[in-house]
C-alpha cells in the first residue's frame, strides 16, 4: 500500500487532538499543561504543529521537559464553563525497519549498570520504578509479573527476541477492556484481572522490563486504525495510543506496542515519551472555581494526507 | 577535666525541686505559646476537615542540652561546611550531573526515589540551600554522626525559638550564669537571607504555609511572627503575568521571595510529578522567570531521599570535600550517648542543628532543637514528643548582631483570607457571648429560686426554655423546645460547637492577633473542652464571659484599624443586630411578660440601665424602646447598625451603606414590624459582604484525562 509521500514508502498524516472539559459552572482560573506537540524521531519527521486553547489563554509558555518532549502551558483567567485546547500536527513517517540485535538480556543490563557519561542521563533514568509501574516486592502481583517477564526472557535470550516475545505474552494474555481501568487503576489489578487498556499494557511491558534491569520508557502518541472493509473511514474513531520503547545496545530504542502486539509499530506517530504517563500526560491541569464537576470529551483524527 | 556543660547539667539535676518547678513552669508557657498557635482539641470544621492531631504541643524537657564553646564552634564550622557542600552537590544533580556522568551517584536511584524534582533539572536559582538543618548524635564513644539532613523545608527552627523563648522565661538567672548564647539575631539573619534570595531591593516576603491542617503548623505560623511577615496560604497566592501575588483586600500585591514550608512536591500542581491539587499553579513557572525568589529552590528536598544517602558522602566528596567531615550514622548503629532527664532515665538526644546562608555568609544558630529519644525510636523519627532547648556555654552573653532590612509596608495588604477569618471570628464570638449570656442569666435565677419551675404548672421554664432555644440558633432544626433541661443541654452543645469555629477562625489568623490574645483563646479552649464534658454551671460561664469579654477588648484596644479591622467589627456588629432580633423578638414582642423580659434585660446587660432610667417594674415597651432604638446603649439595634454604617463608610463601600440605611429606616416603625426587617437587612448586608470581600477561589481541582 502508498499514500504518496515524500519519499517512496513514506506516509503523511494531519492528527487533530481535540480535548474539552464542560465545568458546569462559571470558572475563575484554568490552568493546563500539555504534551501534544510530536517530536522528531528517526522515522518521523514533523511538517506542522499547533496548539491552541478557547477561550483565548492570558498566559503561554512553551519549553521542552527534562526528556526532551515539547510542553504547550496556558493559563485562563477569565470566567469560562468550557475549555477546548486543539492540537493539529502534520506528520511525516519512514516505513519502518525491522530491529536487529541479538544481544542477550543479561549483557544489556551489565551494559546498563556500568553506562556513564550523557549515556547514563539519557538512558539509566528509565530503569527507575515510577508511580504507574511500580509493584508491591512481594505482591502476587509481583510474582505474577515475574512469571510473565521469566517466559519471555529465558536466560541468554536476545534482547529484541525477548521483547517481541513480551509484546505477544501481553497481546495474548490480557483482554482489551476500556469498561475495567481508569486513569488511577494499580497495575496489581490490571494483572489480576488480565485486562485493561493500551496505557495499562504499556505500563505492564515497562514494568517487566525494569523488572529484569533494562530500560524501558512509556510512549505518548496516536494510531491510525483502519476502518473494516467495506466501511467509509469514521472521522474521530482513531484514538490516542500508548506503547513503549525498550534500549538495545545495537539498535537504540526500540518500540513495541503491547497493545497490537506489533514490534516494530506501524502508522503510529509518536508525540513523546517519559518514565511513564504522568510525564506525558496529552493535558493536564488544575481549574479554580465553584464546582469539581467536569465532563471531559476527546476526539482524535488520523488521517492520510498527500504530500 | 570534666568539660563544664557537664558541670552545668549536674548542677541542675542536683536541685530536683527547682527543676520540677521549672518543668511545672515551661509547661504553662508551652501551653499558652504554642496552644496559642494551635488551638488544640478543635472540632470538625464546616468543610469537614479537622486540625491534625500530629500537631498537638510536645513537652520540654527542663534540663537543657548543653554544648561547650569549643564543642559548638567545631560543629558550627562542620554544619557550615556541610549546607555549603550540599548546595554544590544540588547545584551539580540539576545542572551539569557530572556526579551522574562520572558515576558517582546512580540515576536510577533519583528518579526512583520520587524527590527528584523532573522540572527542577536544568534550573539555575540564585541559591539552592538558603535555609538548612541537620541531625547530629553522639555514639557511646562520643562521636558525632550525622542522622539525616534537611533540605526541603526544614522543620523545627521555630519550635527551637519557641523553647527559648519558654526557658528564657523560666531560669533567666541561671541562663545568664553561664553565658548561654542567645539566640535574637537568628530571626534577623533569617530575613536578611531571604530577602537576599531576590533581586528586589526590599524584596516582599512571605510564609508559604500549609494552613491549619499542616502538621507544622504551629511553627509556621510563630515564624511569620518572628519574622513580622505574612502567612499566606496556596488559595492566598496567585501567579499571573509570570509575578507571583499574594491577594489582598485591595487587590492582588506582589510577592518577591517565598519562604516556603512545603515540600518541594507540594507547591506547584502544574508540575509533572506534584502530587495533587495543592500549591500554587504555575509557581514555578513564575520562579523559572524570575518573577519570585524560593526558599530553598525546587528541587533541594532530593537530598532528604532515603535511597540517595548511601550515595551522599562520595556525592559530596566528589564536589566539595570536607575538612571538618562528620560521619553519617551507620545504619542499625544504636549506642548512643545518653543524657540525663528530668525524670526517668537518661535517653540519648538527637540535637537538630540550624543555618542560613545569605550568600556571602552562613549564620549557624547557636543553640538548636534536642529531641529525646525512646528505647525503640528511630534517630531520625524521635516519638517522644519530649525536647530539650539547647544551651551553648560561653564566658558572658554575647551581644546579638542585629541586621536591620529596610521596612516594606505591608500596612493596607491584608489577605484576603485574614479578613475573612477576622469576621467569622467576630461573627462567632458575638453568638457565643450570647449565649453565655442568656445561659448565665436563665441559669442562677432557677438556681436562686428553684420554686420557679413549679410556676404556671412549669409554663415559666417552658418560656425559658423557648428564649433559649432561639438564640441557640435551633429553633427549625430541633423541633420545639421540651423542657429547660434538654434546651440547657443543646445550649450547651451549640455553644460548644459556636466557641469551636470561633476558636478555628482565630487560630488561623494567630499571626495577626496579639500574644495575650494567644493566651486567652488557650483559656476559652480549656474552657470549652469542660462545657464539652458536662453541662457548663455558673461558674464557669462567668470565666467564659471574662474570657469573651476579653477578646472583645483586645480587638477594640490592640488591633490596629484598616480595612480587616472595619470588615472584622462588622462581623460582629451584624451578629449582635441578629442577636438581639432574635432576643426582643422571642421576648418583648412574642412574650412580654415582666419575668422574660427582665430575662431579656439581663442577658443584653441592660438590666440595670433599665432601673436607673426607668425606676419602675419591668415593662416590655420601654425595654424594646432600650434594646433596640436606644443608640446610646452599646447593646441596642441601633447602635450596632450605626457603628456598622460607619465601617461602611470606612471601607468606602457604598452598596453596604445602602443596606445598613434601610436597616436604620426600618427602625422607625412598630417594633413588630421592624424587626423582622432589620433581621433581613442583616442577612443581605452578611451575603453583600462575603460577595464583595471574599470572593476567594476555592481550591484547585485537578482536571481529569484518559487514553483508551
């Protein structure tokens, strides 16, 4: 299949992220931060990218995080019942290539424990447990990850080998349920119930990884998703996505998308990556005013552009 | 030669009377310092929080820590050396990270141990450590370690001061004996450092405290005593225009410098990894422009992680090494040096020692916080809740340095939230006075003439119980009165509840209320504790009612007048107009008989200028005519409607003189009819207030999101 693109193989989307918040009730002060902007990658190139709120933002900042991923901030302070804050980014994305290296695990983390230099700041920090990976030590969710992790990482497995056989074990074993988790569901319970969704199952993967001593962060970003055959595509049905992204000595970071059990990923255009998604969240915020009521709507659309 | 701080502490110990009369002594004056502070025991307040019991007052210990001279200079260059090489270690983990580069320090373990502030890395403040504390203990073969440092917000300064301040009191002789360094040039050092942590010339400064929920705060509250700034709470503070500014009743001011009492995670829920929704948002984006200056900079609380400190001291080798180097406490190590107690036996001292750093000089504080340890505390967590002050010896008093900063007038900027805790504050002493009052009055004449509940087949203690009932408040929610006991009791019970949110109020605005105010809510706690027990008797409510009168006193003769003074006495103002609706209303009008209106009379302290004036029995008319047209009686409707008129007029607030006016017009007619309207006035001229005044934000609450 050629979309036609720049260059033979190469496909071009326009995502168009909408997110609105309903308050109900007139609000004093909105405050949001967003990670909407995607980031250059070595098989994605960015065209364009806007963010813009309404009602019209008093304040705007923009700066990159601590990992690179650039960050829109706005502040309202006017009376408003609504806020929509709309990212538009045009996307370029190579075909992809599919990673080689045979390195076995246990090498990548000897590797890993003795990294120094701009290394050991731009790759150690992802073998930290963060909040949304981390496991009670002597859980059975823990010993159920440790299952999990041992069946993919036979000792001297290679390291891509293995994560592609962790992207099966998940793809495989756990059920896609948007009615089970929320934002806040442990990932004890996602384990216990074998289902949830992709941001559960990216976390999963980082969680494992980790758990045998490799580097793994958590990727932000969005997934074109075909229509099935015979049906016009549906504006809005393409959703926000996350995966996950494991480093290999001979191949850098590779991606892998527990969710489709894909690895390499296809038609995913990354917006970025953190230790997990507290530090990529698309928006977040805080809003003063008189209510905590919010009803929170988001659309996103992928779709195929010419070049 | 047994070192003199020896001598000194068995000098004390050998008088056992007088250091039992000392510990008597420190704590009273604990109680009414630090209880003034925090008013402890509180109820549930209306938003259904309450105050942490964590923050209950500790005991000291009246045998102090002692230090020779030659002791504490050696410690004071270590603790110098220290606060400074840890601000190079900070200065390294967020800037270059050679200590991460060069392998050093494991990055694993900062992004691990959730103190690593994410937006921090790559910030360059002025300075990271402006403030600084440190645990020290000796092992039983006398040397120091350290236990942990702190670099977040360092707690216990103020507690330090406050002990001082109790011992200063207590053995002022022997202090002076044996030349015990003061600690009065501490507090100017501390601003001076502040101050110098912005570029302004005479840079605004605030507190940052975590309000009356915060286990601290006692100590951040006695602080910005200390200091003579304000107290400001994240809901006090706004950041707009990348300025951070603190809202005030004339608008928003600016803030320079912010001493903050929060922890690093705390202070911005904009923050990638903040936790939760308190804080200011977008705080730090105001400090990365250099809109306000933070004390100690984001970032500084990674020190405090316990997964970092088997790291720490090759971090600080690596960067700053030391000279004068303690080592840190080996973990499990626990034969500490004991020291001796007032009673029981000797228990090893964790000292906690203070500095701040100017930029060009840190001040150690010479003395500090000792805390004792029980058998199975951990050093760094001592649970005893016992302290002990810490003396350093010396030949004679050393004169204090004290640093002068140019004054900032603060004079109109009262927060907003001050001036709305000083109305509630009077709002609620006016109720509970009355209903001291009318319980007082009902009280000792039953007491005196117990025949009186037999009269009218008991209608007259019915009556009673009715007035009561009324000014309590209850007469919808409790259904109608049944007996003068049950209606004594649920008095009582709103009383109680009234004097707490009276209590609750004042306790959060402690730092604008004067120190014998401190003192006398510490009584009406005490007081109102017992009335929470059993039934308050007469006695008690007389104290009750000196108390009351007290901090009405203390409000007219010792707060200085501008806009939260006049905003605060129309607080109580409208509540005495609303008190005595409800008294002649209950009385005069609905019930004139001659023993209920003399009931009345006597519980708007009336009663006599109603005999000297009238001469005669009690007639409901001319007791109306008293209680409320009567403006030269203080008590009286209109007089409380003339003084609020004039607040109106003060705060150059037109729509509240309207209000007040046609409350004054509806005077002129038939009692019966102007009553129920005055009592309307009241309630429109209450909501008008709020609305004009505090239209303070409510919290910030996090804005949900989800990915499928």
């Amino acid at each position: 299949m050629s979309r036609a693109g720049g260059e033979p193989g190469t496909r071009r989307y326009r995502v168009t992220h909408r997110t609105t918040y309903s308050y109900g009730a007139e609000m004093t002060d909105g405050y949001s931060v967003t990670t909407l902007v995607p980031r250059t990658t070595p098989n994605q190139r960015v065209l364009s990218s806007t963010v813009r709120a309404v009602p019209e933002p008093d304040e705007h900042e923009e700066r990159l995080d601590q990992f690179g991923n650039p960050i829109v901030q706005f502040g309202v302070h006017r009376p408003h019942r609504d806020l929509v804050v709309e990212s538009v980014s045009v996307v370029e994305l190579e075909p992809p290539v599919s990673p080689v290296d045979e390195t076995p695990w246990e090498e990548v983390v000897a590797i890993l424990d003795s990294m120094v230099g701009q290394d050991a700041l731009d790759i150690r920090p992802f073998r930290a447990t963060s909040s949304f990976t981390a496991l009670d030590p002597g859980s059975g969710a823990a010993a159920a990850l440790d299952d999990l992790t041992r069946r993919a990482f036979a000792p001297g497995t290679g390291i891509v080998d293995g994560a592609r056989a962790l992207c099966s074990a998940i793809h495989g074993g756990f059920g896609f349920d948007p009615t089970f988790t929320e934002v806040s569901t442990p990932l004890a319970d996602v384990l216990a119930a074998r289902r949830g969704v992709c941001q559960d199952f990216a976390h999963l993967a980082i969680a494992a990884l980790r758990w045998l001593g490799l580097a793994a962060r958590y990727v932000s970003g969005y997934i074109e998703t075909e229509p099935p055959p015979g049906q016009p595509r549906l504006v809005g049905a393409d959703a926000s996505h996350a995966w996950c992204s494991v480093w290999t000595p001979g191949a850098g970071w590779v991606d892998l998308d527990p969710t489709n059990g894909h690895l390499p990923v296809e038609r995913h255009v990354t917006v970025g990556w953190g230790r997990d998604y507290a530090d990529v969240t698309p928006v977040r915020g805080v809003v003063i005013g008189p209510t905590a009521e919010q009803r929170l709507e988001v659309a996103v659309d992928m779709v195929p552009v010419d070049a | 030669m047994t070192p003199r701080s020896e001598s000194v502490i068995a000098d004390l110990r050998a008088d056992a009377a007088r250091v039992d009369e000392w510990r008597d002594r420190a704590d009273r004056l604990l109680a009414a310092e630090g209880a003034g502070h925090l008013v402890h025991d509180l109820p549930v307040r209306a938003d259904g929080r309450t105050a942490s019991p964590s923050s209950r007052p500790w005991r000291l210990d009246p045998i102090p820590f002692a230090l020779d001279t030659l002791v504490f200079d050696w410690l004071r260059a270590a603790v110098t050396e220290r606060m400074q090489a840890i601000g190079a270690v900070l200065a390294d983990l967020h800037g270059d990270r050679t200590l991460i580069t060069g392998g050093t320090v494991p990055p694993e373990v900062l992004h691990a141990s959730g103190r690593y502030r994410s937006d921090a890395v790559g910030s360059r403040p002025p300075r990271w450590l402006t403030t600084y504390a440190v645990d020290l203990v000796q092992t039983a073969d006398g040397v120091w370690h350290v236990v942990q440092d702190l670099t977040d917000a360092p707690v216990g300064l103020g507690y330090a001061l406050l002990d001082r301040a109790v011992m200063a009191r207590v053995a002022p002789d022997v202090m002076a004996l044996h030349g015990v360094a003061p600690l009065h040039g501490y507090a100017p050092a501390l601003r001076r450092a502040l101050a110098s942590v912005s570029p302004v010339e005479s840079p605004r400064t605030v507190v940052f405290s975590g309000g009356i929920d915060h286990p601290s705060y006692i100590e951040q509250s006695y602080l910005a005593v200390q200091l003579g700034v304000h107290l400001a709470e994240g809901a006090d503070l706004v950041v707009r225009q990348r300025r951070l500014w603190l809202r005030t009743l004339d608008g928003l001011e600016p803030v320079d410098v912010l001493y903050r009492r929060l922890d690093d995670a705390a202070i911005d829920p904009l923050e990638a990894d903040g936790h939760g929704a308190a804080g200011v948002p977008g705080l730090l984006l105001a400090v990365r422009s250099g809109g306000v200056g933070l004390a100690n900079a984001h970032g500084s609380g990674v020190i405090e992680a316990p997964g970092l400190r088997p790291w720490l001291a090759a971090a600080i080798d690596a960067v700053a090494p030391l000279t004068a180097a303690i080592d840190m406490l080996p973990a499990g190590r626990r034969d500490f040096l004991t020291h001796p107690l007032a009673t029981g036996e000797p228990a090893p001292v964790v000292l906690r020692m203070f500095a701040v750093d100017d930029g060009e000089r840190v001040t150690v504080l010479p003395g500090g916080s000792g805390r004792v340890l029980a058998p199975a505390d951990d050093p760094a967590e001592p649970m005893a809740g016992l302290a002990k002050d810490v003396w350093v010896l010396g030949d004679r008093a050393v004169p204090g340095r004290v640093w002068r900063l140019p004054q900032v007038d603060f004079a109109r900027s009262v927060p907003t939230r001050v001036a709305d805790s000083l109305y509630w504050m009077n709002r609620y002493a006016e109720r509970a006075e009355a209903m001291t009052r009318l319980m007082r009055t009902i009280d000792s004449r039953f007491d005196q003439d117990p025949a009186l509940l037999l009269v009218d087949d008991g209608r007259l203690a019915e009556r009673a119980a009715r007035v009561l009932h009324i000014i309590g408040g209850m007469m919808h929610e409790d259904g109608p009165p049944s007996g003068l006991d049950a209606a004594l009791g649920s008095v009582n019970h709103a009383l109680v509840r009234v004097t707490g949110s009276l209590l609750t109020e004042a306790t959060q605005v402690r730092d604008h209320l004067s120190s014998t105010t401190g003192r006398v809510l510490e009584h009406l706690s005490r007081l109102r504790s017992a009335f929470d027990r059993h039934l308050a008797d007469v006695d008690s409510l007389d104290a009750a009612l000196a108390d009351f009168a007290a901090l009405a006193g203390l409000w007219n003769e010792s707060t200085v007048r501008g806009p939260a003074w006049h905003i605060g006495d129309l607080g109580r103002r409208i509540e005495r107009a609303a008190v005595m609706v409800d008294l002649v209303s209950s009385t005069v009008i609905d019930d004139p008989d001659p023993w209920t209106v003399e009931v009345a009379l006597a519980a708007a302290e009336s009663l006599v200028a109603y005999r000297r004036r009238y001469r005669s029995d009690v007639e409901a008319e001319a007791a109306g005519r008293l209680l409320v047209l009567d403006v030269d009686n203080p008590r009286s409707v209109a007089a409380a409607l003339t003084t609020a008129r004039a607040h109106t007029v003060a705060l150059e607030w037109a729509d509240g003189t309207l209000l007040v006016d046609d409350g004054l017009d509806a005077l002129r007619r038939p009692l019966d009819v102007a009553l129920p309207l005055v009592g309307e006035v009241g309630e429109r001229l209450g909501a008008a207030l709020v609305r004009r005044w505090f239209s303070a934000p409510t919290e910030p609450v996090a804005m949900s999101g989800r990915m499928s």
